[in-house]
C-alpha cells in the first residue's frame, strides 16, 4: 500500500489517503478530499482523463 498526505488546494483541508502500488503503476488513482469532496487525478495509466499515462509526479513537473 502507497500512503499519499496532501493539501487540498480547493479547500486547503489536509488529508492522507491509502491506494495499492498496482493501481499507481498500471490503473487508475482517484482520490476524494474529506473536506469539500473534490476529486483529485493521482495517476491515470489508461489514458481515461488524459492522452497516454500520467502519474501525480508527471503533473507536478508539468507545473514546475
């Protein structure tokens, strides 16, 4: 198991989540803020969201 913390930058409420190594690394991560409910893309190796396989740490980079 893959233990993410954040902030969520809509609601600036702080929250940790839980998802398998698997679903970072071949599926889809989707997680939800405790806060105010909004939905937060962790990783899409599907290419369901976006054109080929992005993880968080491909979003980050892309946003510097």
């Amino acid at each position: 198991r893959l233990l993410l913390a954040f902030t969520c930058k809509r609601c600036n409420h702080r929250s940790h989540k839980t998802f398998s190594k698997t679903a970072y690394e071949t599926g889809v991560v989707i997680i939800q803020c405790d806060g105010c409910e909004s939905r937060h893309l962790i990783a899409d190796n599907k290419g369901w969201f976006r054109d080929g396989r992005v993880t968080i740490e491909d979003l980050v980079q892309e946003r510097g």
